[in-house]
C-alpha cells in the first residue's frame, strides 16, 4: 500500500533535517534560542522549523558571502568576455589605448558622445566621418570603437585595404564574419588613387558594404574623400556605394584644426 502524501511530505522533511543537522556549521560565538542556532554576527537564525524537524536556512552573512562571490565571478567574466571582444576588434592591439581622453578638439563632440551612449545594433544608423588629413578622422573612431566595446558590443575596426585581401583570401567567410559584430568601422575608405583606380578592389568594397546594408546592421566609414566629390562622382559603382552609405550613415565632416 502506498503512503499517503502526508506521509511522503513528512518522510522528506525529516530526510532533509537530517541532511541539515549533519552540514549545520557552528561557529564560536553562534548561540541557541529556543533550540534554533542563530549567527553570532549577525543575529539572523540559521536554521527554521518544519513541524517538528529543523532545516538549515542562510544567515545575513552567508548571504552576503554568496552575493560578492556572484559579484566577482561577474566581474571577472566581464573580464574574460571584454579581452576576448578588443582581442577579436583590432589588428593592432595598441588601437585599445584610443579613449575619448585623447579625442582631438572637433565641432562634434556631443554628436560623437550621445551615439555611443545611444548606441543600439539593431536601431542605430550608421557614421559617414569625412574629413581632410590629419583631422583627427582615426582616433575619433578608434574612441568609438573602444567606447562601444566597454558596453559589451561586438565591433570591428579594420580598413578597406585589409578587407580586400580578406574577400580575396574566403569571400564567403569574410561576409559571414562581418555579419556577427554589432558595428563594423572601416577606415581608409577609398581615399586613395591606388583605391579609386582598383576596380577589383571597388567590386568587393560593394559587396561588403551591401551585406550590412541589406542586413540593416550599422557601420562606420572613414575617408578624406571631399565632400564634394562624393556627391558627385563619375564611376557608377563608387556612387552607389557611397550612396548606399549616405541612406544608412549620418555624415560628419571634420577640418584640421590649427
């Protein structure tokens, strides 16, 4: 005949008192009032009674104990996760040392500030950051790069020269990778002769900036193509690449300061 559910409920709880009284730790100034021991710092009771059983219950002090613990084993997985997102960011580790701290005085600061504070991968538009050499363009990004990656996001901040030699090497895998990060930066955009002139070079960077565009995943472009060349240039896949930016990137325009 089966016991009643009573009788099961009973049966448990006398099992999980005695599991409690063997693994009860007193320690010296612990005390007991009315047969329940109570913590000797914290005055919290240690145990709490079931019917006639006594089981094992977390004083204030053990509490706390597991809570740091929580809180340290947080703070160093949010140190693993962070070296693991800077080391998979940059192709030069040195890039993590560009903080807002070494931002160059500029006419955007606040704009800069409230996008990375704002910043949301599935919302947020894109930065088009235009601007002459020597304007501050790189370590502007660089800040945001490095601003983002303390929040948790997964960046990438390469040029479009080491893209090309990577949709060369594995095309597919390239595309796919690019697909994982939250934001990609992509520096040196066809700011050069040498780049404006490499058809083959020019196909891929179209190809690239089309998969985030048709995924609707933000980016940053950096060049120190005028402005008012991009508006109006002659090659057909150029202006629609720039064009696909321009739909998607809020454009900056930074000058050289004196």
């Amino acid at each position: 005949m089966s016991s009643s559910p009573n009788q099961f409920t009973k049966d448990f709880v006398r099992k999980l008192a005695h599991i409690a009284k063997k693994n009860l730790k007193i320690k010296d100034g612990d005390y007991q009032k009315n047969e329940i021991w109570y913590c000797g710092k914290c005055n919290m009771p240690m145990q709490i009674k079931s019917g006639d059983e006594l089981l094992c219950i977390s004083c204030h002090c053990v509490i706390n104990k597991i809570k740091k613990h929580k809180e340290k084993m947080h703070s160093y997985d949010y140190e693993i996760t962070k070296e693991n997102l800077v080391k998979n960011a940059f192709y030069d580790i040195n890039f993590k040392y560009v903080t807002f701290d070494k931002i160059p005085e500029n006419d955007h600061n606040d704009e800069i500030v409230e996008y990375v504070q704002n910043f949301d991968k599935n919302t947020s538009k894109g930065l088009l950051i235009n601007g002459s050499i020597r304007s501050g363009k790189t370590t502007i990004a660089l800040c945001i790069t490095n601003a983002l990656l303390n929040r948790g996001f997964k960046c990438k901040y390469t040029n479009a020269l080491r893209l090309h030699n990577d949709f060369i090497i594995s095309r597919n895998q390239l595309l796919d990778d690019i697909r994982q990060f939250d934001l990609i930066i992509i520096d040196d955009f066809l700011d050069s002769h040498d780049l404006m002139s490499n058809k083959f070079l020019i196909s891929n960077m179209y190809q690239i900036i089309n998969s985030r565009f048709e995924s609707n995943q933000p980016m940053i472009v950096v060049t120190s193509l005028p402005n008012d060349q991009i508006h109006v240039i002659d090659d057909l896949l150029i202006a629609k690449i720039f064009s696909k930016i321009l739909l998607v990137c809020k454009e900056l325009i930074f000058s050289r300061k004196k």
